[in-house]
C-alpha cells in the first residue's frame, strides 16, 4: 500500500487550502452534492470525527455524528481534525476489522474511503466556490492506484454518487477519470 500518512498529509493540506481560500459569501454556496459548502466542510469534519473514533475502537463511533457542526473556526477546526485524522490512521490496528455504516471493512478499504472523501469534496468546494478545481497531481495518481481495482466494491457502498459514467475516453487524464469514478462530471 502506497504511504497513508504521505496521502493524508497530502489530501489534507489540499483540503485546507480550499477551505482556506473561501470567501465568506461562498460558504452558503450550493454544492453538487446538494447542500452547501458550509454543510459539506461540516460533513468532511464529522467523517474525519467519525474515522478517529472508529480507529480507537469506539463501540458507537456514528453516535452524534449526524448533529456534528462547525463551530466560530471552522479553518482551525478543520486543521485539527485533519491532524487527529491522520494521527488515527497512523495509530490503527491495521488488522481489526471496522465496524462501518456500510458493514464491516478492512482498514484499507476504509482508507480509500477516507481519502476519497477529502480528495473529492476538495474539488467538490472548488468547483461550488469558482477556485481553481485542479487537483494535485500526485494525490490524484496515488489515490487512482489505491481506488482503481476495487471502484465496484466502493460504489456497491453507495457513497460516490452514481459511479463511473462509463463515457470517459481511454486517454482521458486521471484527475478526470478520478472525478468520473466517484460520480462527477468534470469539464
């Protein structure tokens, strides 16, 4: 498996630097996952909640996860829970099965999911903002080796919208072909 602290690191920073770019009348944008930015940012953080308390064995980890909102620092709030994310990730028994939403998974499983999930919205928030939607080139390449071989296991998890519009031509660029996989339409 490719280094997971390098790819959180990495998704993370491109996360917060999205975030960090928002203007304040961008944060009650409306998204392409139908909520706004502000909404999304708060679902990023309560996931990124979510995965240390699952890491550490937390018996209800989801347990207030869906009332989960950021507070008067949303940038600082983000940061730290960023950190605590990577953190979980580096402390876990990569061994013990989790006891995710979706049923049971492996860790990796779950780090392609976690990764997913900040690598994607961070275009998700670019795109709702007018940013600049480019992705790093390296995460995008990493995470598509990771997500490639198991894309129908992570999409029977009905988390990436409608998947793979199947349209991509063979010489599409990966970012594309990233973005098309987890159910975007990029341009």
């Amino acid at each position: 498996m490719t280094d997971v602290q390098w790819l959180f690191e990495r998704a993370s920073v491109q996360f917060q630097d999205v975030v960090a770019s928002l203007q304040q009348a961008d944060w009650t944008q409306p998204t392409n996952c139908q909520v706004s930015v502000r909404e999304l940012v708060e679902h990023v953080v309560a996931g990124m909640e979510f995965a240390v308390r699952l890491l550490s064995g937390a018996e209800d980890a989801r347990s207030g996860i869906d009332e989960f909102r950021l507070g008067p620092d949303p940038v600082g709030q983000l940061e730290r829970s960023c950190h605590a994310q990577a953190e979980a990730f580096a402390r876990a028994d990569r061994a013990r099965p989790l006891r995710h939403s979706s049923g049971d998974i492996d860790f990796e499983t779950f780090v392609r999911f976690r990764l997913g999930d900040l690598t994607i919205h961070a275009w998700d928030l670019a795109v709702a903002a007018d940013l600049d939607a480019t992705l790093e080139p390296g995460l995008v390449g990493a995470l598509w080796e990771l997500v490639e071989p198991h894309l129908a296991t992570m999409q029977a998890m009905g988390a990436y919208g409608a998947g793979a519009s199947g349209r991509l031509a063979p010489d599409t660029d990966a970012q594309s072909r990233l973005l098309d996989a987890f159910g975007r339409t990029p341009s």
